[in-house]
C-alpha cells in the first residue's frame, strides 16, 4: 500500500486552497499556514489578509518550523479577493501580517516579512490598486540566505506625520533595529542602532515588543528587549534616536 507522509498530506490541503495568479475573486476559503495570523481591519483598502500556500521550499524555521507561506491572500472593503504567489525562489517568512495604511494616502495596505533564498528577509508592502494586489515598496533584503528580521511596528515614530516602519534585523546575532519610512523614491532608512534582540529563535511569537508614548510627548516609543534579554530598553526618535529608559526584563510587560 502506497503511504504518503502526513506532512505532504497536509501541504497538499493548503496549497489546494490557495487560489493561483493575482486576479480579484469572489471570496473563497483559505487556509492560513500553522501558527499564523488571520489579520483583520477597519476602513478602506485592505481589511483581510492570510499566509497561506503552505511550502518547506526554505528550510530555515526560525519560527519554530519549516513551513511557510507562499502566498498572501487580502481581502479588499469591497469584498473582492486578491492573492500574490511568490516565485519558487521567495517566501514570506513570518505569521502575522500587518495591516496599516503605510504610504498615508487613506487606504489600508499590508506589511510582511519575504525571504529569498539568495538574499534573506526584508519587509515587503503590498496594497490593492487598479484591480489588483501589487508590491508598495520593499527594504532591500539583508543579503545573504536565512537572515531574517523581527518587526516591531508601524507608527509615527519621528513626529513628522508620517507613518514609519520599524524592525530587528537578524534579532538573534546582529540586534540591529532599523526605522524606515516612505518617500516620494520609495523606502527611506531614518534611524539605526544595534543592541536589541524582539524574537527567540524558534518562537512562533514573531516580535517580543510594544509601542507606547513612553515619555508623554504624543509621538509613540518603542519598549524592545536588549541583545541579551535581560532589560527592557525603550526607545525614542522624536526627534533623534536616543534611549528614554531601561529596567530590568519582564516578558509580561509585552502581554
């Protein structure tokens, strides 16, 4: 009798239910990958999106195990269905998908973590315009093969009004967060400083962080962990990057 291992079996169901191509449908069923996130959302624009399309084509689990996503399915305010299928050589590694309306012009876009198998992670922005799901704006990848970044957030961060995006990246060796924001030639890098460390490798708890107007000034902080997880570091970029405070770690204050 042919035996056809679990996991294929249950590959092949989620990629079964992963509508092929980037064309607006009616609304299907789709499977989110293991431990992911179906992300929801108020307003115009994108108000669903889920990793879906389960594949092992990038064996580096650091979120706990082989399997990502290899496709992104959103859902726009007016009920039509878009999905943007990655090529062999890319994958979006990561669990929570992140809806925001990242460029400020009142419609919701969706951030998420791509790797290629060349160039590692790097934050990805993908939006409906024209009828369909297409790429914002992207950070250039890390540079080299299973080299991941961690988010933290998308905020104002600097007090110019304009939303920001903010990550670790390679949170497990180089702690290096990074603050970008859009301009009119695409992403714009603003603040960087190393020493931080939002995610243990193997985690299915994608960051370890918290935004929170720390000092009162009406633009939002960032509380992360140090590189050696033993203090909360909080962090300021209004106006410059500087850290505000650092207590001793507490895993339940990011609860």
């Amino acid at each position: 009798m042919l035996r056809i291992p679990f996991l294929s079996l249950l590959l092949a169901g989620f990629a079964s239910a992963c509508a092929a191509g980037n064309d607006s449908t009616s609304l299907n069923s789709v499977t989110p990958i293991p431990h992911s996130t179906v992300a929801t959302a108020s307003g115009q624009g994108i108000v669903s999106a889920t990793l879906s399309c389960a594949t092992t084509r990038y064996a580096h689990a650091v979120l706990g195990d082989n399997i990502e996503a290899g496709c992104l399915v959103v859902v726009d305010d007016a009920k039509n269905q878009y999905t943007v299928t990655l090529p062999e050589s890319q994958v979006f590694e990561d669990l929570d998908p992140r809806i925001a309306d990242v460029d400020g012009d009142g419609r919701n876009d969706v951030v998420v973590i791509r790797s290629n198998d060349n160039a590692g992670a790097a934050i990805a922005i993908y939006t409906v315009e024209k009828g369909e799901a297409v790429e914002l704006v992207s950070t250039p990848p890390i540079g080299l093969s299973y080299r991941w970044l961690a988010p933290i957030g998308i905020s104002d961060f600097n007090g110019d009004g304009k939303p920001d995006v903010a990550y670790i990246q390679t949170p497990h060796i180089g702690g290096i967060l990074k603050v970008w924001t859009i301009s009119d030639n695409g992403f714009e890098q603003i603040a960087e400083q190393r020493g931080y460390s939002n995610h243990s490798i193997g985690s299915t708890r994608v960051s370890t962080a918290k935004l929170i107007d720390y000092n009162e000034d009406g633009v939002m902080d960032m509380a992360l962990p140090d590189q050696s997880r033993s203090n909360i570091v909080w962090v300021t970029l209004a106006p410059e990057l500087k850290v505000l405070d650092v207590q001793p770690y507490d895993e339940s204050y990011f609860d």
